[in-house]
C-alpha cells in the first residue's frame, strides 16, 4: 500500500435498455387497428393554387368595398357614428373613412381625398402591397415585407399630425 485509501474501482454492469414490448392484442372480438395512412402527397401548386389566399383577400376587400359603394355612408342610419366626433367633437384618423372607400368606389376621387386623404393613401399602399403579393406567390416566392422601427415611428407620426391637423382651422381642408 502507498498510504492511500483509495476505493477499489468496482466495474458496475450498465443497466441494459429493455426491448420494445409487442403491440398489446386487441381484445377478442375487437377489430384490429387499422395501417397508419401514408402521407398525403401535395402535387406541385401551380399558379392558380398559390394565387387562392391573395384573391381570397382581394375578394373579401372587393366585397366590403362593393357593400359601401351600395350602401351611401352620406345617409344616416346606415353604420354607426364615430365615438370620438360623437363624444368630443374631434375628428379621429378614421373619420370620413367610409365616405371617402364610397367615393372611392364611384369614382369620385377627389371627393374620397377630401373625406379621409390618408385613407386614400392606404388604398394605394394596399392595391400596390397586393399586386407585389400576387406576383410573389404566382412565382412561388413568398412575401417578406419588413418594416422596422423606424418606418412604425413614421407612420405613426404621420397618423397623429393628420388627426391633429385635421382638427385645426387652417386644416379644415383634410378635415370631412
């Protein structure tokens, strides 16, 4: 011995992994489990496929925009009022929103302007984001459109100086 206690090293078996178990036998009288169903395989999409959820959306936005170009917002009794103008008297970045998709639609524009410019501008924006979505996905390719922080800042920086324009006198001209 060299002075040490040292603990004989002991060679301890490893715990060996058990082998899987059978499937349990379906009790007598007991129908058998059916095969597990291979994958559905998807063909390839071709263009049209790929197109379903842009026109899908453009069907929808078509619709409501039909709905207001039917039905006069300039009438009342028809949608609500803003509770904003209702309440305070202010014009909210939304009101005159509906007057102006009604101008819109009937080809008014420069009546769709003057009710709710920025709305106007979201058409645009939209109809332009739309036909870069449909491209993309005839083609297979996805949209990525990434806005950072400082495009959200600048957009709502627009927003707020539209709806605090709107409400003063010498920017009566965005106002509804």
């Amino acid at each position: 011995m060299n002075g040490h206690n040292h603990p004989v090293d002991q060679a301890q078996p490893h715990p060996v992994p058990a082998a899987p178990s059978p499937p349990p036998h379906p009790a007598p009288g007991a129908a058998p489990a059916p095969p597990p169903r291979p994958a559905r395989q998807a063909g390839p999409a071709t263009p049209l496929r790929r197109l379903l959820v842009p026109l899908g959306t453009l069907g929808a936005v078509a619709s409501a925009f039909a709905y207001v170009g039917l039905v006069d917002p300039n009438q009342p009794g028809h949608y609500p009022v803003c509770p904003l103008l209702r309440f305070t008297g202010l014009y909210c970045p939304g009101c005159g929103g509906l007057r102006s998709a009604h101008d819109f639609v009937t080809g008014h524009f420069a009546a769709a302007v003057h009710s709710n410019a920025l709305a106007v501008a979201g058409y645009l924006v939209f109809a332009a984001v739309w036909v870069l979505w449909a491209v993309r996905s005839a083609r297979g390719l996805p949209l990525r459109i990434a806005v950072g922080d400082r495009q959200w800042w600048l957009i709502g920086t627009v927003v707020v100086v539209f709806s605090v324009v709107r409400n003063l006198p010498f920017g009566s001209v965005l106002a509804p």
